[in-house]
C-alpha cells in the first residue's frame, strides 16, 4: 500500500471518528431539546426518537440482524442491482463505442439519450410496471436504463477522446480498424469507460430504493425504508441508510481495485 493511500485511509478514518463523535453528541441534546412526537395524518404519534442515540441504534440493529431482516434485504437487494448494473453496463458500454465510432449512430443515438438521461427513475416507475408487471424484469430494467445512461456517455466520451495522432501512428504501421479498435481506442478510452462505471455503480444503488417501490415487500432495503417511514421508526430509518452508504462505499472500492489491476499498463504520476 502506497503512502498516499495510507494518508488518504487516515483521512476517511479520522472524518468517519468526527462524524460519529458530532452525531453522539447531537444525540444526546435532542434527547431534552427535541420533541418527541410528531403529527402524521390527523394525529400525533408519541415516543418518536427524532435523533435515536447509539443505544436506540444498538438495540434495533441487533433486531433486525437477529431477526434476518437486514441480511436477507442486503441479499435480495444486492442481487438486484449486479443484475441491473452487469445489464445496463453491457449495453451502455456497447453503443457507446459504437456511437463513438460511427457519426451516423451518435445522431440516431442522441435525441433518445437525452431523453433518459434528464428523466428521473421515479417518472419511469410507472411506465416499466405497465410494461414489464410487477415482477422481477421491472425492477432490474428500471436499474439497468439509468445504469445504460451512464455508461454509454462515458464510452462515448471515450472513445471521441482518443487522439487522432494515435490512430494515424497505427494506420501508417499497417494496422487495420478492427485491430487499432483492439489495440489503440479501447485501452485509450479504458478510464472514462471505468469512471462511468464507478458513478454508474453508485446511481445504481440510489435507483433501487425507487425500484423497489414495485411490489414492495420483504425482504428487501428499499421497503425496509418504506416502511420505518410509515410508521415511524427512525432508528430503522438510519441503520437502512448507513446500509446503503456502506454497500456503496464497498463496491466502489472494489471498483477501484478492478480498475488498478485492469491499467498496471499505464503510468501513474503522485
């Protein structure tokens, strides 16, 4: 490990100390200052932790973790989004290339893409249930669209950033297209194309808490926050939040990992 990622990991670790300090602390003061109901409806509901402190937080993960609450949510959840995220990486990635490639297709390309990629996933809910049922397919698709969106701008992206000089160094070597595509665009294009992915990743952990509104029900975490939303529980509220920071902090890092193996080719400058 690298000394800047050893300062970079102190860092986050130091920031994580200070955030869980100041929340404790906030915690603890909203026990006397804060109220403890709330109006929902036509009626107050009492005994509402607003700012739960870690005990509130302790007993409730140990619930929901006995209970297998929490782990079968982060199962089917998980799988979820990898599906949608392996789907629409896959076609994002493909057009993507081949809009870069081709003018044609970017101009047949663009009016569609701009389309989805202003149109946020909850205006899409409806539309997929119709299409696609209440089932499985509608939220994975849900998933894979703004996964495709992503993906497919950074490909392109890519793509049209490969310096012309490259391409003209391996045609005077007697290169074809097909092996100049293999051997000079696609290494080229490599980290705009692992870049989207990355930001693709994250969006599709935020889309599944709105996929997951289809059919809701257990076990699955964006339900989970449905839920302690309608009653209210917010200790439950915060444990299915940090669950999702947490699942997206891994998968990046993973990202991360994949793509520093994917380009030991290329140099690297502090």
């Amino acid at each position: 490990m690298s000394l800047v990622d050893r300062t970079q990991i102190k860092r986050a670790l130091v920031a994580l100390g200070a955030i869980a300090l100041l929340y404790g602390i906030a915690a603890e003061i909203g026990r006397w200052a804060l109220p403890h109901r709330i109006w929902m409806d036509v009626h107050y509901i009492e005994n509402v932790e607003l700012l739960p402190p870690y005990r509130s937080l302790g007993e409730e993960m140990a619930f929901l973790l006995e209970s297998w609450i929490l782990p079968s949510s982060i199962a089917v959840s998980t799988g979820r989004v990898l599906c949608g995220f392996v789907l629409g990486s896959a076609i994002g990635i493909l057009i993507g290339l081949a809009t870069g490639r081709a003018l044609r297709l970017e101009y047949l390309a663009e009016p569609w893409l701009m389309l989805l990629r202003f149109t946020p996933a909850l205006a899409l809910l409806p539309l997929y249930v119709i299409w696609f049922g209440y089932g499985e397919a509608s939220k994975i698709l849900l998933i894979a669209t703004n996964v495709a969106v992503v993906t497919l701008l950074g490909a392109h992206q890519g793509v049209r950033a490969v310096p012309q000089v490259y391409l003209d160094a391996a045609t005077s070597l007697g290169a074809s297209p097909r092996l100049a595509f293999w051997k000079v665009v696609l290494p080229a294009a490599l980290p705009q194309i692992f870049t989207s992915l990355r930001i693709a990743l994250g969006l599709a952990w935020v889309t599944i808490v709105v996929a997951e509104l289809i059919d809701a029900k257990m076990p699955s975490l964006g339900y989970l926050l449905t839920l302690a939303g309608a009653y209210p529980r917010v200790p439950t509220m915060l444990i299915g939040i940090g669950t999702i920071g947490a699942l997206v902090l891994a998968c990046d890092l993973f990202a991360l990992a994949v793509y520093a193996k994917a380009t030991r080719w290329m140099r690297r400058t502090g």
